[in-house]
C-alpha cells in the first residue's frame, strides 16, 4: 500500500483528527465534519471492528507509517516485556522521523521525515536516511551544518520545546530515557490498536 500523498486536510476530517502537527483554525472548525458533499450528514454508528481499524489508521497517519511497517513494529511490540501499550507508544515515539521533529527541528513529521531521507540528520555524528530507524538512549541526532542554516529550521528550533525524555542544545539533542505514555499525548487509544491485532 503506498503511502498517502492526497490533501491532508481531507485526510485530518476523514480521521476525525488533526495530522498536521500544527495548528489550523478553518481545519479545526470542521474536523468534526467529514469531506466530501454529504460530510455533514449523521455518521453511520461504527462496530467494534470498526471502531478498532479507525484508532489504527489514526495512528499510522499521525506517525506517517505505512500498513506493512505498522504490522511490523507491532510484532516488534509484542516480543517486548512490559506493557503493550507503553511499548507500543515507545516505539513510536523513538523512530528517528519523530524524534526529529519532537526535538523542534522540523515543525511536522512530514517535514522531518523528508530531513531524514534526504540525509540532512546524522545519528552519532554519522549520516542516516532512514526514517524508521529506532534511536537508542544516548544517541546523539544532529543536523547537517547546510540544513542548519536554514531560516525555517532555525525558527521551528526557537520557537519549539522538547519532551521530558529528550535533551537538546542547539541543533542537536538525544534521547535520554525510554518514553512514556504519560509523556505524550496521542489522538487516538492504544487499547483498541491492541484489540484490532489480537484478533
């Protein structure tokens, strides 16, 4: 399945959730209505399975992940000890994409995605273009000295603050513990992205 490349803001209504990673009013406003000519019309009730695969999609288009990579790490979820869900928001959390952008580098996963892959981050002062990496604690994620002179980078980094579990100094930063579910918040319930995989 190749990922979404359409409107976001049509994606965000049909979710029911804002994707962007930024603020919109007129997307805010209508979030609750769904696209297309006939969106304010009453929704069809979903089933349990339903209600299940929607949490699932929320989280893959937040995270920008596609179908076989989201089945993947949560296999990786299940092999872990501890809490599903906590594992399961640590690993999301922990892509190289998202820490990029939680360390106020970029100012969405989208944005920071492209940084990655086109090889504008460094992990351990060595370049890496693959966005799904699983940083480690204590690796260093820096910026390319080109990327870094960048005016909109600059303003994302002045402008953004980090997480509990992250460390940054200028224009680099590092993960110095293991997520929490408490740490983030997240539009859409683990539990059910839990019960749609233990079918």
């Amino acid at each position: 399945m190749a990922r979404y490349i359409g409107p976001k803001h049509k994606l965000a209504r049909r979710e029911g959730v804002n994707i962007l990673d930024k603020t919109s009013s007129s997307l805010q406003r209508r979030l609750n209505i769904p696209p297309g000519q006939h969106g304010r019309r009453r929704k069809k009730r979903l089933s349990e399975f339903g209600q299940q695969l929607r949490e699932k999609q929320k989280a893959k288009f937040v995270y920008g992940i596609m179908e076989k990579q989201f089945k993947n790490l949560f296999k990786a979820v299940e092999k872990k000890k501890g809490e599903t869900d906590e594992n399961l928001i640590s690993l999301l959390e922990t892509r190289l994409d998202n820490l990029v952008y939680r360390l106020g580098f970029s100012k969405s996963r989208f944005m920071a995605r492209q940084m990655v892959s086109h090889g504008h981050v460094l992990v351990n002062g060595k370049r890496l273009n693959i966005p799904s990496y699983q940083v480690k604690l204590e690796d260093v994620i820096s910026l390319s000295p080109k990327i870094q002179r960048n005016p909109k980078i600059l303003e994302s980094i002045q402008e953004s603050q980090t997480l509990p579990f992250l460390k940054r100094e200028g224009a680099s930063g590092k993960l110095t513990r293991i997520p929490k579910r408490e740490d983030v918040e997240v539009p859409f319930d683990t539990q059910l992205i839990i019960e749609y995989y233990s079918r």
